[in-house]
C-alpha cells in the first residue's frame, strides 16, 4: 500500500500476533470498563476475554479468512494491524468488523488505509451500503474519528444497561 506498510490476507500463522494486537490496543478500552462497572460485574462480563479474544480471532479467520486482513511492516513483516470484514449480498450491506492498530501505530494513516481498503472491497462486491459499530466512551473517541474520515456518516447510538441483583 505504501513504502512502510503491507495490507495482506491473513493466515493462520498472523493469529497470535493479532491477539496480542487485540490485547493491546483494546486495553485502555478494558480498563475503562472496569472503572466504570466495577470490579464484580467487570469480572462477571469480561472474566474470559483475554482468552476468549484470541479465539474469536481464530474462529473469524477459520469461517472467512478471505475477509481478514493484517498490515505488516515492509521491513521486518512485523504484524502492526488487522481488519475483518462481511459481505452481505442479500441485503447489500458490507460490516467493516473487529480491527485494531498496535498502540505504538497508532496515528499514522494505517486505519484509514485499512478503512478504504474493506470499502473498496464492499464496492467492488456491488454492495449499496455499509455499516461498522463502536462503543461510545472517551477511550474510543479516536475510532470514531477515523470511522468518519472514512465516510461514516450516519451514526445510530445504543446504550447497554446492567444492574446488580
């Protein structure tokens, strides 16, 4: 894509190296959640994620590897980045789904390389629309950001609430 990053496919040898970006990027997120469910109810929903996501990632790559890609650096092929992606021919609706950039990435244009690349995906595939969800609170702020230096331009806002029985 350019002289410092690869997007590619992924393969199945990528998928520790994407966990670990998961775990990574995803942690100012976690600990947000933490704060602010705390600490019995963080436990309760969250108690499994660090092994559970390493297994999601698996199982994404597993059921459409052709929807999963990675971003490498030219140099050394060290793994920076990941996006996954569906097709819905039916209902003409591309889902631009989980992705990541290592926090020391961060910043540096390759979420909106990924972005446009899974876009351009869903156009050539004939698809009308597109469709990609975040959470809502301060450590996802720069996702939104990039979502819409996409092109995301309709946002239809949800909210999860849980109680303590």
């Amino acid at each position: 894509m350019n002289d410092k990053y690869a997007l590619r496919l992924a393969c199945e040898d990528d998928m520790d190296a994407v966990a670990k970006i998961v775990h990574r990027a995803w942690e100012p997120v976690l600990a947000h959640h933490k704060q602010n469910m705390g600490l019995d109810l963080f436990d309760a929903t969250y108690s499994r994620w660090s092994q559970a996501a390493g297994n999601r990632m698996r199982s994404l790559f597993s059921r459409n590897p052709n929807c999963f890609s990675v971003v490498e650096l030219c140099k050394s092929g060290e793994l920076v980045a990941f996006v996954t992606y569906q097709i819905d021919h039916d209902g003409s609706m591309g889902t631009l789904g989980l992705n990541a950039v290592a926090p020391q990435f961060q910043g540096q244009g390759i979420a909106s390389m990924m972005y446009q690349f899974v876009l351009d995906q869903f156009r050539q595939a004939g698809l009308k629309f597109a469709r990609v969800r975040t959470g809502m609170n301060d450590t996802q702020t720069s996702a939104r950001r990039a979502y819409e230096k996409a092109g995301f331009d309709i946002a239809q806002c949800e909210v999860r609430y849980y109680m303590t029985l």
